[in-house]
C-alpha cells in the first residue's frame, strides 16, 4: 500500500488594490503635503485688498466643493507648486502674473487638467 504526502491548502493573501488606487495615493500625497505646506494666506489677503498694477505676482484661489482631499498642481515658466486642499476647503496661492500655468489634480476618482492664464488675481471651483 502507497501512502501519499497530505497536502494542506496554500493560502494567499491578495491585494485589493485599495491602497494603491489613485484616490489612496492622492490622500497620502495630501496628507504628507499637509504637514509641511505653508499657506500664502496673508499675501494673498494683502493682494486682494491692495491689488497693486506694478506687483509681480497675483493670488490664486481653488475652491474645493469635492467630498475628498486633493492635491492641485500648478506648473508654468519656472514655477512649480503642489497645493494640498482638503474637502470643502480653498486653498490660495501667490503665483507670477501675466503666465500660462498647467492646473492637474484628481478630484476624487477624477482626473482634472486645464490651462490657465492668469493675469490678475484668479479663482477655480472644483467639484465631483
């Protein structure tokens, strides 16, 4: 009589992909930003209320009417800045005056692109 090897039942543990999908990826982009990123928010007030013709730079604000985190980037002729905004939040911004500024984010599972040309002080909603 032959006796086999019992063989136990392999188990293997799949990744849903959850944690890598763009959605988890942007939320922990936005959360390592956070910690670190430092708001432009008395310069932009200064801007809006100044609104100086000979000032070389302008205020930008993103509105996020989104039910999720996000990080915008904003990239033109020597400038690069991602911005983190949360949920409902705005976020805002001193960019040079007078450029062409590629905006690229996801809101939620969607991919957001636009070209902007911002001339003076400037204002985008976002949503889902």
């Amino acid at each position: 009589m032959r006796t086999y090897p019992v063989r136990k039942p392999v188990t293997r543990t799949y990744s849903t992909g959850s944690s890598t999908s763009p959605a988890a990826q942007v939320e922990r982009e936005y959360q390592n930003l956070s910690k670190t990123y430092k708001p432009e928010t008395a310069a932009v007030l200064t801007d809006l209320l100044n609104d100086s013709p000979n000032s070389i730079t302008t205020s930008f604000m993103i509105e996020n009417k989104s039910r999720c985190n996000i990080v915008l980037t904003i990239s033109g002729n020597n400038y690069f800045k991602k911005i983190p905004i949360g949920a409902g939040k705005n976020g805002v911004v001193m960019v040079p005056k007078n450029q062409t500024y590629n905006l690229s984010g996801m809101v939620c599972d969607a991919v957001y692109q636009k070209t902007k040309l911002i001339t003076g002080p400037s204002r985008i909603t976002l949503s889902n």
